[in-house]
C-alpha cells in the first residue's frame, strides 16, 4: 500500500476521537472567541448551527492544510460526512461527522511530524490553513462554554433538539482535538521555516 492509499484507509477506518482536556486551559490572545456569547439557554437550532458551521469550517481549514502538505487527495472539500452536515442532520449523521473529523485531525498531525520541504505557494497555503484552523479551535473551545446549562436547554423533544444534543455532547472532543492540531502546526512551521500569522503562535502558546 503506498503512502497516499494508507492516508486516505487511516480517515475511512478511524473510528474512535482524541481524548479531551481541558477546555478553558485555551485561550487567544486577540480578545476571545466569536461564540463564547451563545446564551446557555440556546435553542436547538441555534446550537446545531452554529456547531455545524463550524465543522464545515474546521473541515475546509484541514483540506488547505492537506493540500499544502502534497495530500489534497485524501480529504477533498465538498464530499464526506462533515461537509454533508445540515440542519436536518440525525444524531447518526453527527456521530458520522465527528467519526471523519477526529480522523482528519489525527491525519493531519501525523503527517505534521514529518519533515519535508514545502514550496513558497505550500508555505504560503499553509499559512493560510493554519489561521483558518486557529480560528475554529478558538470558536469552537468558546462553544463549550456554559456547556452543561446548555445540554440541560436542549433536553426537548424533537430530532433537532436530538441531533443538537449529540453536537453538544461531541463539541469538547473536536475543541480539544483541534487545540491538540494548533500546536502540532506550530511546531512544524518552526521546524520547517513555515511563517505563520501571529495569533497563530499566540494561541498555542495558550493552550
């Protein structure tokens, strides 16, 4: 199996998230996050929302990333669970999502320890996705805010309230995993003369 096919079977089999620690241990630098407001007694579809938009924009900041390290083959944008995320999106759709973005993020850091040579457009892209992946673990840490007093908002009945539920309950996994990612990224642009925005740097020496 060559290189790229044994990626591409790591997203497809990944069946299990990264673990969690502790989210207020993140913090950026720039003045907070854009969702740290979201009142604990949200409704349903505003918490869906705002989880699946910021799937949707964990799962583009990762395709860049991928790309810029010679593997825009093995997540493309626009197919697989995470883009096909909706409001009328089922708990088991969420569970899907969750399943492909913990295996894109463990993905990206394990290619992330390797060192290569990137060319300036790579250098450039990577910089891009690094901001782009800064500023999803930044919105989605602040979503883990007042968390508990929102799962007891959403215990209503209804499939949005179900599938808002399981957002909840898996949004402190994908907040952890992505901090996890920030500081990966800032290791191997250090370590690969990568020139990074500087909230970037700011926010993984947070974490």
């Amino acid at each position: 199996m060559n290189h790229s096919s044994s990626c591409l079977a790591l997203v497809i089999a990944m069946t299990t998230l990264l673990g969690s620690p502790g989210a207020s241990a993140f913090q950026l630098g720039n003045g907070g996050t854009t969702y740290s407001g979201l009142a604990s007694q949200t409704s349903p579809e505003d918490f869906l929302g705002k989880f699946i938009e910021l799937a949707h924009a964990d799962a583009a900041a990762n395709a860049t990333l991928l790309a810029s390290l010679g593997m825009a083959d093995a997540v493309k944008p626009g197919s697989g669970s995470v883009q096909a995320l909706d409001m009328k999106s089922s708990p088991g759709d969420i569970a899907n999502a969750a399943v492909t973005a913990g295996a894109t993020h463990q993905l990206v850091t394990q290619r992330l320890g390797t060192r290569m040579t990137l060319s300036e457009a790579d250098k450039t892209a990577f910089a891009t996705g690094a901001l782009a992946l800064t500023q999803a673990a930044r919105d989605f840490t602040g979503l883990t805010r007042n968390l508990g007093a929102t799962k007891q908002a959403l215990t209503t009945a209804g499939p949005p309230a179900r599938a808002a539920l399981y957002a909840a309950r898996s949004t402190p996994d994908v907040a952890a995993q992505l901090r996890a990612e920030v500081k990966a990224v800032v290791a191997f642009a250090s370590a690969n003369q990568v020139t990074l925005a500087p909230e970037v740097s700011e926010a993984a020496a947070g974490m």
